[in-house]
C-alpha cells in the first residue's frame, strides 16, 4: 500500500501523535516492523532502478509530455507474473501514459482501476493541466471507468475495488495486489463525517487532512479485515509507505525533519512505514537499517521465488533479513538523486566542488551516517504542525532559516543530527570530497534526461475529454529529448550561422 504525501509528524515512534486519530492503523502497528528510515523515490512499480538510470531523474511526468517510464524497465508485477502470481493495481498510476505501450495493464497488470495522473478532484476525477487543458481521469483497464463512476470519494471507492478483487481470488493461488492510494494528496477532500472528530483544530487545512488520514485509516483497517476474511492474512506480507513527506501548505507537517515534498531535505524524502505480516519472525520491532525504495523490487521478488538476472543492474538490495530477522542492512549508502537539469544555485561551481563537482546541480547522496547536498536542496523551514491557529505564529518564524548567497554545499551527519540543523561542509572538507567523489562515480552511469516539451495532442478535448494516450507508433518515433537539451542544440544553431555570416 502506497499513500501519498503522508507526513512523518503522524506515526514516527509516537502512535498517534498531535491529534489525528488512527486508531485502526495502531492495532496493525503493533504487529509489525516500524521503520523511520525508509528513503523513497518513485512508486514500488518503479523500485528497478534509481531516477539517473531510467531518465526521470528531473522533475515528474507531467500529463501533456510523451513520456513514461522506459518500456524496456521491467517492472515488479512482470516478474511476479513470470512466477504464476494474478496482478492488480487500484489507484494512482503517474508513470506516464502517452501511449498504450506505458499503460498499467501494458506493464505488467493484468487489472488497473484507477487514476493516470498525479492528482485530481476525489469525487469527480476530474483534473486541469492548465487552463483550458482538462479531462477524465478514472480508468477500467485502458478505458475511461465512466460506468463505474458514482461520484463516491476515492479512498472509499478504491478500497471497495481491492475488496472485490480479494472476494472474487482464489486465496490458494499467489496474488499481487498493488493499491496506491490518492490520499492524502491536494485537493484536501474528504466526507464531512470524518471532519466532526477535529472541530477543534482551527487551522482549515490541517483539519481537512487530519480527516483525510483518518478516513485512509479505516480504509487500510477495511482492506486488513477483508485479507483475513476471504483466507489470505496467514500468508500475506503488508507493507505500507508514502512516496515522499507532506506538504506544509496543504496541512501535512514533517516536523520535527527539515523542509517538505519535492526537496531533497530529510522532511522530503524520508519516511515512516511498516510491514505487518504473520510470516515475521520479530514483531513489533522497529528496524532503524537504512532501507530505500528500490529495496522492495528485489525482497519481494525473491520472496515471491522469482528470478533476478544479472542483466537487471538493480540499485536495490534483497532486505527481507533485515526487516524479519533485525540483520544489518546491506544498503550502504543511497543516491537521493542527480538532476542536471535543476542548476539554480548561483554560486555553485567546480571551485567550490574542489574540482570534483559543480556544486551549482542539485544533487544529494547518502553514504553512512553522512548526508551531502549541493545545488539547490529545496524550501529548507523547518515547520511545526500548524494546530495553534489559522495564522501564522511566531514559533514559525522562529524556525525559519537563511543561508548565505554564496551556498551550494551542505553535509550533515544524519545519524547524530536527523533534524539537519548542524551543517558540518567547513569542519570537515575531506569528508566533502570522499562524497562527492561518489556523485561523480554515480553521475558516469547516468542515463539522458527524458523530459520533453508538452504535445497538443494530448489535450484532453482531442481524446473524448478523457487522459489518455494519445501517441500513436505509426506516426513516427517521439523524440524524447529534453527542453535542456533542445536549448543546447538551439544555442549551437545560432553560433553556425554567425559563423557563416
């Protein structure tokens, strides 16, 4: 299971914390290995490899690019099929879609009911790229979902869908059930029944996403109930976690962790999960090894008794002993990720890199108990849950920071200081270079951007006013070259013809 935007400041090692309610989600966290230091990326479908070996190491796949994730990536649910195991996925998709080749169903699932895009209107399913650029987005297999449509909230719904599935399963045959919830992304949706438990909370926003978390917990408690129902719970494996921390001006707070989604900050990347399975040996422990979401790929093939070719040049590790048995991870280190595209940071240089690396990439790594970022890292507040009021406090401006103009290096010993507020880069420049000796290792097996420019033909009102592929092979081969990359090739073109001039 796999929900989105889900704040660290939830569960952590205190279950609940502040004042959500998850009491269904505290009888499943009982049983189970908690985790604090689970890395992520992108969705497990994509657990193969890191972003700077698939090309999507910029940004996201965004609804008008033809582009997705590589077809020559094999994905989870095509190994465990290859192994006798029935596929399915409910819920969000956002791996790219612009032809029938990228679909869930194409990639690996033998059933999809869900969303292809990042977010949209929980009710409607509705979303708007840009004004002007709209459509449907809830799909049946390759088709829009418009009979299965009842306007009813889609953790609700998507739950029901995962219940059918296990009603309708012959609990003796493998199954592989993928559900990625939208929850508790923006829009900051949810029945109104959920908002009575939090009247209290002045703050609107955190309000709403108080009652969105509670409206996911008693779906996973659903869709817990329905797997010892229908005769699957005694051999089932549960694993649970969020692709990437919460977003504090939407009600999520990663608090006590620096910064929020979609910076490379430890409130961004690092998250809290768990797995509840009776196949554990040691419950309800807390595993504290460094894991990344690239693990699961080859764990939970080699449980499922799958094959792993050498040929696959998997990022993650088998960490199944980990997990069960509290062995030590064999993760050493991780790559948060290299965008050469993202080089905001003014003062960033190879001087500052010591010749090793221009520090103005946005680029972070983990090696150990060491953390090094460079660039840009992202919205860096420090940010408290928002429960006091509507307004702003001043215990918020208290925790606000600014760095000289001149930054682009940072490092952290994260083990000691998770919170990252002891920048360490002038005490111990040796340290600085072993690291970024390993970015640069890591950035020669890099892959191209894949990040195209936006195609008309994927406006939604050319399509039946449903997202959806539109790109077709026979039209010629999509030149999946990034907006960077065409800027070079633009800037050389001026440079011939004032030569020939």
């Amino acid at each position: 299971m796999l929900v989105q935007d889900f704040v660290t400041d939830l569960i952590a090692n205190r279950f609940p914390r502040h004042f959500i309610k998850e009491e269904d989600m505290k009888d499943i966290w009982k049983n189970c290995i908690k985790g604090t230091r689970e890395i992520l990326g992108r969705e497990y479908v994509n657990g193969l490899r890191y972003q700077i070996h698939t090309g999507l190491q910029h940004s996201i796949i965004r609804p008008t690019q033809p582009n997705c994730l590589p077809l020559d990536n094999v994905t989870l649910p095509q190994k465990l099929k290859d192994v006798g195991y029935s596929t399915h996925m409910v819920g969000k998709w956002h791996l790219g879609f612009y032809k029938r080749n990228c679909m869930p169903t194409q990639r690996g699932f033998d059933t999809f009911f869900g969303s292809l895009l990042g977010s949209g209107d929980y009710y409607k399913h509705f979303k708007c790229d840009s004004p002007g650029i709209c459509g449907y987005d809830l799909h049946e297999g390759e088709n829009a979902a418009w009979e299965h449509d009842n306007g009813i909230y889609s953790t609700i719904m998507y739950t029901q869908k995962v219940v059918d599935i296990l009603a309708s399963h012959n609990p003796k045959k493998p199954l592989f059930l993928y559900l990625a919830f939208q929850a508790v992304h923006s829009p900051l949706q949810v029945p109104s029944k959920y908002l009575e438990h939090y009247k209290s909370i002045t703050n609107l926003h955190r309000r709403k996403y108080a009652a969105m978390v509670t409206c996911l917990d008693e779906a996973i408690s659903n869709v817990t109930l329905a797997l010892k129902k229908y005769g699957y719970y005694n051999n089932s494996i549960i694993v649970y976690s969020s692709d990437n921390g919460g977003q504090p001006m939407a009600g999520g707070s990663n608090w006590p962790l620096r910064g929020s989604k979609g910076t490379y900050w430890e409130g961004g990347i690092r998250a809290v999960g768990f797995v509840h399975s009776p196949l554990l040996l040691n419950k309800g422990t807390l595993c504290r090894g460094l894991l990344h979401i690239t693990d699961w790929y080859p764990t939970l093939v080699t449980l499922a008794e799958g094959q792993l070719e050498e040929d696959l040049l998997l990022d993650g590790y088998d960490v199944w002993e980990t997990i069960s048995e509290g062995m030590p991870s064999p993760r050493l280190d991780i790559l948060h990720n290299i965008d050469p595209i993202y080089t905001k940071a003014k003062n960033g240089s190879w001087q500052a890199g010591y010749g090793i690396w221009n520090t103005a990439i946005q680029a972070a790594i983990r090696v150990g108990d060491w953390k090094l970022l460079t660039g840009v890292p992202g919205y860096s507040d420090w940010v408290p849950p928002q429960t006091f009021s509507g307004l702003m406090t001043n215990r918020w401006h208290k925790e606000r920071v600014s760095w000289g103009l001149g930054k682009s290096v940072w490092l952290f010993n994260i083990t000691a200081d998770p919170y990252e507020r002891a920048d360490l880069s002038r005490r111990y420049p040796h340290i600085i270079k072993q690291l970024l000796l390993k970015l640069a290792l890591y950035n020669k097996t890099a892959v191209p951007v894949r990040y195209p420019p936006k195609d008309t033909r994927s406006n939604p009102q050319l399509n039946g006013g449903v997202w959806g592929p539109w790109y077709k092979d026979d039209e010629g081969k999509s030149s999946l070259v990034t907006n960077h990359d065409s800027k070079k090739k633009q800037k050389k073109k001026l440079k011939t013809k004032k030569k020939v001039r």
